[in-house]
C-alpha cells in the first residue's frame, strides 16, 4: 500500500517568527517531523509543502522532496485543507498515484513513531479520516465557565446535572501529532469533519503543539532535559 508522508510548514508565523526554522535539539523544527517520517517503514517517499525557499532548503538536506505552495495557500487565512488537496495533486500529477496519506504537521516535535504508526493502522475500510487527541485538562461537563458582560459566569453546560468530575464524560483536546486519510477523501470532502473521523489517543507531553515562544520553551526542555516524560504511557481516561 503506497503511503506518503507531508509536512505542511510555512514561512511566516505570527506567534513564533520563523519558528519552522528554528533549532531545537541541533536540528530545525521542520526536520523532528521528516526524521519521524524517514522511521516509518511505512512510509514511501516524504514531501514537505512549502512557500518559503529557506524552509525548501532544509527540506531537502533531510531527504524530504519539496512541493512548492502556491503563496495564497500559504497565508494565516489560507485553509491548510486546501494545501493539502494541492500536495496530493502535485504529487500525482509528478509521481503518482497513492493511496494512503500522512501529514506530520511542523509544530508538534515530539511525537513519537508510534504516535505515527498508530493513526496509519486505524485508518481502516471504513473510517475516512484518523486524527490524534490528548486527555483534555479541563472538562466543559464539569469545570469550564462562560461569563457574561458583567463578570458572572455560569456552567458551560448548565443544566446537564454533572456534580462531579468523576461523572463527566470523558473529553479531549485535538492535538496536531499526526493525520491519516486517502487522497480520495482529500479531494472530494469538503474539508476534516465531512466523513467518519475516528481518534488516536497520544499522551499529553507528545501532543504539545508548537505556537508561540512558550511552546517552544516547554518542547524544548521536555526534549533535553526530559526525555522520560515523553515516553510515559497514556493517562488513563476517567
């Protein structure tokens, strides 16, 4: 079964300059995903879309075949659904055609292989898309509010008759690890949500994704200074 592997990394970031470049344990951000690629014998030939050319450069010292985006789906704006359709286009109109899909994005350098593999094996007949999440730290059933202009707050879900966490269901933050689809759904869905979505649990410490300076500080020191925690094993859901 042909699988490919992209990496969507831009140029330009608002909350991190150029944070698709930056060094994080002796290697660029954007090469912690190609690498992980480059691990899974799954995997038959890595893409990285991009607009920018420094980024293409790194791309290709780490093995990865650069796919040039297009600078209006390269914009804050731009849906990343639509890079995604342009790479699997791209990529069957130069190499062929495939039929698995993984995208690894950038921002989330911790992942593990595992992480990987496991949205690769749940992408089953019939399940269109496999995206990972994390055991969320808050709760909307439980312990979230709204407040109102005044300052009030109340319950999210006020009314659902929840009085203790142990008695809310079970929720999760999405998290940016990994995405295994089919180029088939990539082109004709309308974007994540329009299928049957099923989800990969990933532990909190590999799921952080990077968006600004502090991201950056917490993934960083995880990485050198505590690798352990990045292999611990899944938090049991309450």
């Amino acid at each position: 079964m042909t699988t490919h592997a992209f990496v969507f990394a831009r140029g330009g970031s608002k909350g991190l300059p150029r944070k698709n470049l930056l060094p994080m344990a002796g290697l660029p951000l954007v090469a912690h995903s190609i690498r992980v690629a480059a691990a899974l014998e799954e995997i038959d030939r890595i893409f990285v879309s991009t607009e920018d050319g420094e980024i293409a450069a790194v791309a290709r010292e780490y093995g990865a075949r650069v796919i040039e985006r297009p600078a209006e789906l390269a914009t804050d704006t731009a849906p990343e659904w639509l890079a995604w359709r342009h790479a699997v286009a791209w990529v069957e109109a130069e190499v062929g055609p495939f039929e698995r899909f993984l995208s690894l994005p950038a921002t989330a350098p911790l992942r593990s292989a595992v992480d990987a593999q496991r949205c690769l094996a749940a992408l089953t007949a019939s399940t269109d898309l496999v995206l990972t999440m994390s055991a969320a730290r808050r709760n909307p059933w439980f312990n979230m509010v709204v407040a109102d202009p005044e300052g009030c707050v109340r319950p999210v879900n006020a009314g659902d008759g929840v009085s203790r966490r142990q008695d809310a269901s079970a929720v999760f933050d999405l998290a940016t690890v990994a995405y295994a689809t089919r180029p088939t759904y990539i082109r004709e869905a309308t974007g994540l949500w329009a299928g049957v979505v099923r989800g990969v649990e990933v532990p909190v410490a590999r799921a952080i994704d990077i968006d600004d300076a502090l991201d950056f500080s917490i993934a960083t020191f995880l990485m050198e200074q505590a690798p352990h925690l990045l292999a611990s094993p899944q938090r049991p859901r309450p």
